[in-house]
C-alpha cells in the first residue's frame, strides 16, 4: 500500500474512533463512510433501509435513543441526505462495483461501538495523539473503527485493480449486540454472492500474524426474563407475597445446574440480575439478562430449551409469572478452506506479514455467522479472516487500540483474496 492511501486511512479510522455510535446509532459512521465510497466512486451504493430488514432486526435502541444520537452526529457534521436515509436507525451501507463477467465476491465489516468509557491515560495512544472519544461512555474498543477504514481500502484497491466480476462491501451495523447480520441477510441483498469474507482484527493474534480461516463460533441467544409476583409486607403480612426475587434466584441457580451437553461446548451466563425495591417490601417484579451459547446452533437450542424450562418451572416454584424475550442470537459457522487458502497465499505475499495461520478457533460469538450462513446454504462460500494486531488493552477494555499498521496488511492480504477469487 502505497503512502498516501496509508494516510487517509489512517485518519479515517482516527475520525471514527473519536466519534464512537452504539448498534444502529451510526449515523455519523455512516455518512463518512459513504463520503468515501464517493470519494471512490462506485456502480452501486445502497444505505440504511435498502439494504435491511427491518422486521429482522434484534436489540435496536427506544425512539428517544435513536434521536439522541441522530441529533449527536449532526452536531458532527454527518450530511442530512444520509441521516435522512438512517432515520429509526436504519444504518450501514452496501458499496458495489461491477466488472463484467465473473463471480460475486463480498466483505463484510463491522461498524458499531461499545458502551466503555475509554482512557485518558496519556499512555494511552487516542488519548496522548487527540483521537480519544468525543462521545464519552462510548467507544470503539473491539477494532470496528479499523474494519470500517478496511473496508473502504480494500474497495478502492479492488476498484482500481483488473477483477473481473461483482465486488460488494457491506458496512454492517449492530454487531456488538448480534443484531444486524441477520436483518442484512433476509433482506436479501447478498443472495448473489457466490464468496463471502469477514475480517476481524485482534482476537489475541500480534500485528503481523493473518488467520486465514477463523472457526470455533459459538451459537449464541440472549434473553431477557421478567419475573412478576405481587408485594406485600416483608415483617407484617409475608405469607401474603409472591416473591418475584426468590423465583429469579431460583432460576439463577438452575440455570448454572444445566447439565453439560456430551456432544460439544455449551455454556450459560446469567449477566444481570435485578429486582425490588425495599427490604421491606416482598418484591413483585425481578429481571434476568443472560446468555446461552453453544459449540453448534444444536447445542445452543439444547441449553435455550434447558433454560426456557428452568425459568418457567422457577416461577411457578414460586407462584410467579415469567416472561422470555429472546433480544439476540446468531448460529455457529464455519470458514470453507477453498477461501482461507486464497487468504493464505495472498498474505504470503503481503508486506508486513510476519507469520501466517491456516486456521484458529474464535471461541466466541458473531453475527457474521448469519451472512456466512445464508451464502453457504445457496452453494457459495464463506470465511472468516483474522488479522492481528498489537492492543495494549484486551477487547472490550477502556484501553484497547489498534497498531495501525494494521491496516495496511488487512488491505493488501483481503484485496489478494479477492484477487484470487475469479
């Protein structure tokens, strides 16, 4: 990659990491990154609702968030023809180039922040350099600010190299909550893609090193439960309760006593646990927000199944009343070799490359998994690419940053896959 490319993305991802947007509140993530898409120039650019489903999409903030924050990046400077386009938090966006005959090639990137107060440190390199968050309590501490900047070099290097085909790039919102891949699947617009690639930087590999076929993705479903009982006198009249708070801690308790499936990796986590509101009342309402994951969408369904029967027969222990909402999920996936050797040889052959993984397991979740899913099962094909990076913080911690050369490397080893692809 030459200087000067290196340059405008390098502060492209300094622009997004100080302007940080939780899922489907990037708005101003958006409008910079159809500025660059125009910058490029593209055959296709479809933004927001054109690109997803709406009745699709999970976990999406109230109207008086979404306002928020579509107020905030006007206050950046996002243009009002994009924010018009991502009204209700309708984000992301789709770049395509067509050349002719030949296969249809995708990458998907991720586009969404954390809610993590970042460091002001000054050992910390946003903060010392003056890229730290403008938007605070918010911040982009998985890499999604260097996958967006990514993918906009990896479409300008496609747009100017001899591929014959269709390129699209896909600026996916609402990863961190798992909750746009699959409104950007049933809303069809990658039906056509015949390879799929995503990328990840990080994920405890250093600046240098390239997996080239991330696997191991844990399905995952997170719920939210509500437990409803009725109040009483906690001294004078407690027989006359329904404690809501002993059915949740039922639940808690039961829910860990799952038994482990045979078959393969299954995990359970109650994340947030809360109810009443004085020691002296019986409490009448309690709430869980948890998890269950598992090694395939088969051994999540078994602990989703476990769960959903735990919290039920817990409330009725009780003589309360539950009720589940499913908030999020994603299936498991893995990444077809055909498309990681690509990626292999092509970092073979990448500056800055150091050392070179054919595979590595994620041991986590994504809803990627929902894109990966959707070509696989249309006879295409899918992967998962790793690129390392040096972070001085762990993903999802007030310090983490990425070693921007990086992006260099994530560039020219994806812009080689592609390359390979037709």
């Amino acid at each position: 990659m030459d200087e000067a490319r290196h340059d405008r993305l390098v502060a492209l991802r300094r622009a997004l990491h100080s302007h940080p947007e939780p899922a489907w509140c990037e708005f101003y993530t958006t409008s910079r990154i159809v500025e660059e898409v125009e910058r490029i120039g593209v055959d296709d650019l479809r933004v927001g609702p054109e690109i997803l489903d709406d009745e699709a999409r999970m976990a999406v903030p109230d109207d008086e968030t979404l306002a928020d924050w579509h107020e905030r990046a006007r206050e950046a400077g996002a243009r009002e023809d994009v924010l018009d386009q991502c009204v209700g938090g309708l984000t992301g966006a789709l770049a395509t180039i067509e050349r002719g005959e030949g296969p249809t090639v995708a990458l998907r990137v991720d586009i969404d922040a954390l809610p993590i107060t970042e460091s002001d440190e000054t050992s910390h390199v946003p903060a010392d350099a003056g890229f730290r968050s403008d938007n605070e309590g918010y911040m982009h501490a998985c890499g999604h600010d260097a996958h967006a900047a990514i993918g906009v070099g990896v479409l300008e290097a496609v747009a100017e190299s001899d591929f014959a085909g269709t390129f699209h790039v896909l600026f996916q919102p609402a990863e961190e909550v798992i909750g746009g891949g699959k409104a950007v699947a049933e809303s069809g617009v990658l039906d056509d893609v015949d390879r799929l690639y995503a990328v990840h930087v990080g994920l405890d590999h250093p600046t240098g090193e390239v997996v080239a076929g991330v696997g191991g993705f844990l399905s995952v479903r997170q719920f939210e439960v509500t437990f409803t009982g009725e109040t009483a006198h906690a001294g004078g009249h407690p027989a006359q309760g329904r404690d809501a708070v002993q059915a949740l801690a039922t639940a808690v308790q039961n829910m860990h006593a799952i038994r482990r499936h045979g078959d393969g990796d299954t995990r359970v986590n109650a994340g947030v646990v809360e109810g009443g509101t004085a020691t002296n009342i019986v409490p009448e309402s309690a709430r869980i927000e948890g998890e269950v994951r598992g090694e395939t969408t088969h051994l999540k369904e078994y602990m989703s199944d476990r769960v959903d029967t735990v919290v039920h027969s817990a409330a009725e222990m009780h003589d309360c009343e539950a009720e589940i909402r499913t908030t999020a999920e994603a299936p498991s996936a893995e990444s077809d070799d055909e498309l990681a050797e690509y990626v292999y040889e092509a970092a073979g052959g990448t500056t800055g490359v150091t050392s070179r993984l054919r595979t590595d397991e994620l041991g986590g979740s994504e809803d990627a998994t929902y894109l990966m899913a959707r070509v696989q099962e249309r006879g295409g094909l899918a992967c998962y690419v790793g690129v390392g990076t040096d972070h001085p913080g762990g993903h999802h911690t007030p310090t983490f940053d990425v070693d921007e050369r990086t992006l260099a490397v994530g560039v020219d080893t994806l812009a080689g896959a592609v390359d390979r692809c037709w």
